[in-house]
C-alpha cells in the first residue's frame, strides 16, 4: 500500500500512546517499584497515640480520614480556642506535609500537592481573626527514590497527624450556633503510588453564649490538644479572606499587562478564558504552524461536502482536546507529573514521537510504501475518516508542547495547584481555545474549497510540507539526544539546529526549483522563490543563533551560585529555559540576545545572570521553579535590592527587561 498523506494519519495515533506512556514513566520514575517492597515506617503523631479515634476509621477505600474538633464547644465573646484538624491515615499510607522539609528530589514534584486547608474567603462576623495555622511535625516514611529508585526515608504526614486552627471569638459576637467551614486539601499515597488529591470538606459547630451564662463545655481532648501551641494565637494571619483568598494572577502579552482574581466562580470563569485565549495563541507558535496547511489542504479534498466536512473539523477538535484532558488527568492525579513539560523530562519520549512524524513527512511525497499489519484497518486511517481526523487533533496538540503561548503558561500553572475539577476545566479551556480555528474552517468549507486538490502544484506544495515535517522531526530527536546526553547545571547540545536548517533550507530549494520547472507564470515564480529566499535565509541565520549560547554571559543556576549572587547586593536576573522550550528560544533571540539589553545584561558591576536549564533530569533547578511559584517555562524572574518581591515575566519585550532591571536595581543604584 502506498504509504501516502491519507495513510499516515494512523501513525499519529501513536503518538498520544507515547504521551500515554511517558505519564505512566514519569510516575514509574517518581515512585517507582523496588524487588521487595520495603515497609512503610508509620510516623508517630502529635497526640497520645494510644487515645481512640474521634471519627470513623480509614479503609482500604479511604486511606485517610478527616476530622475537625473545636477546643470547646461552648465559647464566649472574647475567648481564644483551637480547631484541631485531624488526619488519621490507614497504615501505610501518608500525605505529604504543608512544610518545607522534602529534599530535593521530591520537593519539586509533591509542590502542587502538598497538605493545605481553605478557611472561608469571607470572615465569618462571629470571628474577630485567625491565628496562623500551626502543622504537625512531619515523621519518616520510607518511599522510593525517583531518581535512583532506592528507598528513602522522607517526612511525611503519618498515622493520626492534627494540624490547629487558632481563632478568637469577636467581642461583639451574638448568641446562637454558629459554623466554621474547612476545606483540606491533601494527596494520599502509599509506598508505590498515589491517589487523586483530595478536597474534604469540614465542619465545625459551636454554640456562642452569653459572658453571664453560666454554661460550660465538655473537658477537651488532652491527647488531641496536648500538642497544641497557645502562642499561635499572637501570630495573627488577619482575616480569612487575608489568610487564603489567591492571590490576583499577572498576566502579561508583550507590553500590556492585565490580573485576574481566581477567588470565586467568577474569577475561575475570567481564568478559563484566558486558557482558551492562550490555546488559540498556541496555533500561532512555530510548534504548530507547519501542521496548520496540512490540515487546510485536507479539509479542502472535503469541502464538497459541507456536512461531512463540518464533521471532520468538529472530530479532529475532539481530538485536540481529548489530549489537553488528558494532561489534565495526569497533572491531578499523577505524583511527580505537575506540567506539559514534564513529558520532556524522558530522553526517549522526544525521540520517538519525532521518528513517528519523521516516518510520516517520508510518506507525504511517496518515498516508499508501508505494508501495514490487518488489524490495522480495524479503523480506517484515511484521511477523511473520523478515526484519521481524531488522531490529527491529538499528533496537533502534542506538537505544541514545546511551545507555551501568552497567557496560556500562567493559566495552566495556576490550574495545576488548583482542585482537580478547576484543573480539567482549564485544561479543556485551553484545548476548546486550540481547536478553534480548525473548527472554524470545517464549518466555512467556502474558505479552502478553492485550493488545489490534486496535480503538479498540490503535490508540490505536499512535499514541501512533508520536508518542513522532517525538520520537525529533527528538532524533537536531536531534543531527546541533547537531554540524553545533558550533565545539569551544564547546558545542552545544540548541534542539531544545524540539522533543522539545513532541511529548512532543503524544502526551500526544492520549492523554487520545482516552481521554476511547473509553471512559466512569473506570479508564482516570484511568490514561491521569495518565500524560498526568506524562509531558506532565515532558517540559517536563526541556526547560528541558536546554535550557539548566545551573547550573554550566563552562570548556569546551582543554589550556592544564586546564594552567592544575592549576597553581592547586585541585581539577580534569572532564566529558565529547555531546549525542547521554542518560546524559551524565540524569547531570548528576540529580546535578551540583542545588542542592547546583553550590554545591559553583561554589566557585571551591578548584574548577575543566572541560566536554569531544565534540559535533563535538573533536580535543583525544578526545586527551583517551584519555589518560585510556577511549573512552566519560559519564565523570567529579576529580583534586587530595591524589589520586595520578585518581578516574573512569561512573556516579555525588550522595554518590560529594562523598566524591571532599573526597578530591582534601586534609585541609588540606578542614579549611579
């Protein structure tokens, strides 16, 4: 059978297998499966651990239960009392602790997952404020090592752990019953692996009565109180809404700047906007661009029939989203797997998906045939079949993972720390906002029905496309071998940008010749030479830069070296950057690079610049990123003696690095 642009379609099935896989690896690396099971060391607690449960006991099917017990239930205006939050865990079984006490190969990952508790956004009138929640002491579990494998004993939350809520009644409080409402959120696992995080609702009832009432509450728990600190009630975290409301989102599109507030149904709906916005940017990312006229001149061979083709654009958009969901999936549920990116973390994963689009490009101008096995034709790969358009919009969504468009990167990190019904709401945001304009054109089938379907100019611009895949392909191996090969902090190779241009410039030459051999037409001859020129050019002049580590003198990120740079009082600039990251690159060939702001950049009495490359297995660097506060890339972080707080840029211009140097700097520094 000829292996042509109808057949191949089947094969990019294949790739969300991989995908499928690599999550299924990535958990198998994080927690992976010793030969014998080492046993769990079940930490001690916090309270007398002889003293009986006060609500019901974890089962197999609930490896952690969770109870809120007031101090008193009979309180006053005026009185200080604690809200014990127990967890009690089955054997076993542990939940990863709100401090920061997890070493480095661990801390990165369990970030997104670690034990929290939601207090009312609005402080409730009978509350006059909330002391600082004070968290057990993690004990020693022994879980596995995610790089070596080995048995490692962490600190966790284990058997009956109680985390306090201190509050204080308001003077002014009136009699009656009132309720304090607590969400804990937590994510449970054992030895191998992980449940779905969890959100649990808790409920706490008091009775408020008079200062004259002479009514008096049962004695407390001594076991369950005996741990808690009175001195947490002079550490005042201020109102509810202070102590947990989210913080408003920055978001940033080349110069204009815009911030959402994610607190309440509003705020998430104003976030699921911009995922979707930032998924119909992803189109625009060269990740995908070279896939946007395949599928144009697809939908042309069924524009004849509007009805079908309408169809078509809706299957292959289900297709896209389907793979968004299923990040979704795995960010919420999977230990160790808190962004895309994490898919590049496997040398391999880049390596096959670019043979699998590589054996594809070949099959776009008929270099050879593929006999496939029977089972195959199971489901009808051809390009106008439902199964080929479904699998288009997943081997879509997968090219566009090295990419990270404005807006969308910030959406998709904040989405990870949230619950997991508000992370699959965003995710399929952004792949509703990504699957846009093929289902847009399927439905205007007016718009492409006039492209060429068949003879010397289609197959042409066929082959063109089918060697632009190639490049493509090169790009995702050489990725794959760069990590492979990667010794972090050091950066990776980036010889095969070499490889990429020259099959740039390959297409190139074959389309200007090909045109000249065509057609006589002088329209085309100039329309399709010139896009040869520029494209051919340009694919030589971005490899030179890309090639190479640019202009600027970077220190590559180690803890000690960033320790080092703070202590010089100079102004800390920081980038993270991959080189499967093709925003990363365009970012810093298009700003940091340029003439003027690596002058600025290279001026060593008053900047340090420190490069985070998360090529390969960078324990410290992802420890890094999420001590910052995000799990995706690119991203920009400068910080200075005249900054309070960090300056964090995913997208940014020229002007925007500038203004936030001369900020971090100070006006001492900067006058000078």
């Amino acid at each position: 059978m000829t292996h042509k642009l109808s057949d191949c379609r089947f094969l990019s099935r294949l790739i969300l297998v991989l995908a499928l896989c690599s999550v299924a690896f990535q958990a198998q690396g994080s927690q992976p499966t010793p030969p014998s099971p080492p046993e769990i060391a079940v930490p001690g607690t916090l309270a007398d651990p002889t003293a009986a449960p006060t609500g019901p006991a974890p089962s197999q099917t609930n490896p952690v239960v969770v109870t809120g017990i007031a101090q008193k239930n009979i309180v006053r205006p005026g009185d200080q009392i604690a809200i014990a939050i127990v967890l009690d865990h089955l054997d076993g079984f542990h939940t990863w602790p709100n401090q920061d006490v997890l070493p480095s190969t661990l801390a990165a990952i369990v970030e997104v997952n670690k034990t929290r508790m939601a207090l009312p956004e609005t402080k409730p009138g009978w509350i006059d404020r909330f002391g600082a929640i004070q968290w057990p002491e993690p004990h020693a579990a022994r879980v596995a090592d995610p790089d070596t494998g080995n048995p490692i004993d962490v600190p966790t939350y284990g058997g009956r752990a109680i985390a306090y809520i201190p509050i204080t009644i308001s003077a002014s409080a009136a009699a009656g019953p009132v309720t304090l409402p607590v969400v804990v959120s937590f994510q449970s696992c054992d030895d191998r692996a992980c449940r779905f995080p969890e959100d649990i609702p808790v409920e706490v009832t008091l009775t408020i009565v008079p200062i004259s009432s002479a009514e008096q509450s049962a004695p407390p728990d001594r076991a369950i109180f005996s741990g808690f600190d009175i001195n947490s009630f002079a550490t005042t975290a201020g109102s509810a809404a202070a102590a947990t409301a989210s913080k408003p989102i920055e978001f940033n599109i080349g110069p204009w700047k815009f911030s959402i507030n994610p607190s309440g149904p509003e705020g998430i709906a104003l976030m699921m906007l911009a995922a979707a916005v930032g998924g119909l940017l992803l189109n625009m990312t060269p990740c995908v661009l070279p896939v946007i006229p395949i599928k144009i001149m697809g939908l042309s061979q069924s524009a004849g029939d509007p009805r079908r083709c309408l169809l078509l654009g809706m299957v292959m958009s289900v297709g896209v989203i389907a793979f968004w969901l299923a990040m979704g999936v795995a960010i919420s549920a999977i230990a160790g797997f808190g962004s895309i990116s994490t898919l590049f973390q496997n040398s391999w994963f880049p390596i096959v998906v670019g043979a699998v689009i590589g054996v594809m490009a070949l099959g776009m101008f008929n270099v050879f045939s593929v006999n496939l096995p029977k089972f195959v034709y199971v489901v009808n790969p051809k390009h106008d079949s439902f199964g080929g358009s479904f699998a288009f919009g997943i081997m879509t969504a997968i090219l566009s993972t090295p990419c990270t468009a404005p807006v969308m990167g910030v959406a998709a990190a904040w989405a990870a720390t949230q619950p997991w019904a508000v992370t699959m709401s965003v995710f399929g945001a952004i792949g509703a906002g990504m699957a846009l304009p093929y289902l847009v054109l399927a439905a205007n089938p007016r718009w492409v029905s006039k492209l060429p379907r068949t003879g010397p100019a289609s197959e042409l611009v066929k082959q063109f496309l089918g060697m632009l895949m190639l490049a493509v392909a090169a790009f995702f191996v050489g990725t794959g071998l760069s990590i492979a090969m990667v010794r972090p902090p050091d950066p990776a190779s980036r010889i095969h940008w070499w490889v990429v241009a020259a099959l740039v410039l390959g297409a190139c030459v074959w389309l200007a010749v090909r045109t000249f051999q065509i057609t006589k037409r002088p329209v085309p001859r100039v329309v399709f030479g010139t896009i040869a020129l520029v494209l051919g050019g340009g694919s030589v002049l971005l490899a030179s830069e890309l090639a190479s580590h640019g202009p600027v003198n970077w220190v590559y990120y180690t803890p000690e070296r960033l320790d080092d740079a703070k202590r010089e009082g100079k102004v800390v600039v920081v980038d993270f950057t991959a080189e499967w990251c093709l925003t990363c690159k365009a970012l810093e060939s298009g700003v940091l690079y340029r003439k003027e702001i690596a002058t600025l950049l290279n001026d060593t009495e008053q900047v340090v610049t420190i490069k985070v490359d998360l090529s390969g297995n960078n324990v410290d660097g992802k420890k890094y990123l999420a001590q910052v506060g995000r799990v995706g890339i690119p991203l920009l972080v400068v910080m200075g003696p005249g900054l309070a707080e960090p300056i964090m840029y995913d997208n940014y211009t020229r002007d925007m690095v500038k203004d936030a140097i001369a900020k971090a700097a100070g006006p001492r520094t900067a006058a000078k």
